[in-house]
C-alpha cells in the first residue's frame, strides 16, 4: 500500500491516544513505516472484541452477585487476565488461584493473601472483600 493511500479511519485507536505502525511504500515503491489510527476492518475486529470483553465483564458480575464465582473471576475479568497471568502476579499456583474464585474458598482467605490479590487489580483489600456484584 502506498503511504498517501494509507487509511485514517477513526478507531478505538485513536480514542485510546494509540497509533499503529504498519509498512507502506514510499514515491520511490521503498518500504517504511507510517502511523495509522485505524481502518474499517480493524476498527470492526476492535468493537468486536471489547464487546466480547465487555460480556464477560458483565457475566463475571452476574456470577458474584449469584454467588457462583468470587470477586476474583470478576477483577480478573475487568484487567483482562487469565489463571497464568494472575497467578504469576500473586506468585500462587494456578490451581490455587482457581479454588479462590470458589465463593466458600474466598470467605476463608487471609488479608496477606487477600493483599496479593487487591495488589493485582490495582484496588484496596476492603474494596475486594465487599464486592458483591452490584
């Protein structure tokens, strides 16, 4: 694609203040680098995903408020982690993080391991104990 060809199509790129670096040809048909905030395809592919994201936020909120999942499968939800990377950021055992998304599991947790948790999602170890999905 030619740099004076390259679309600037509104996206979540630009509303996050983000550009995308992609190869273009130059006048000369040389290969560089040129910023993009987005194009209709990307921009489709991004709203996708953050609706998809955005479902699982709100089910993950549904589950806690049900009392079928702890807080943390939904603040592990709203930052967008999975068992690996949240484990790796409380340095517990994946299996162990999955049996404190139990609400039995969670109403047993110690504040030291609560802190580990609250730490992670960037919020106070109060604010994860009272969260109760509504």
């Amino acid at each position: 694609m030619k740099k004076q060809d390259l679309p600037q199509d509104e996206s979540n790129l630009k509303s996050a203040n983000m550009t995308e670096v992609v190869y273009v040809t130059d006048e000369n048909d040389n290969y560089t680098t040129a910023n993009s905030i987005g194009w209709e395809a990307k921009k489709l592919a991004l709203e996708e995903s953050m609706d998809l994201i955005n479902e699982r936020i709100a089910e993950a909120r549904q589950n806690v408020a049900d009392q079928t999942a702890s807080p943390i499968i939904y603040f592990m939800e709203l930052n967008k982690m999975d068992l690996g990377v949240l484990s790796a950021y409380v340095g517990l055992w994946q299996w162990r993080v999955k049996r404190h998304t139990k609400p039995k599991i969670f109403k047993t947790l110690s504040d030291t391991v609560l802190k580990k948790y609250a730490d992670a999602f960037g919020i106070t170890v109060t604010e994860l104990k009272n969260f109760n999905g509504k």
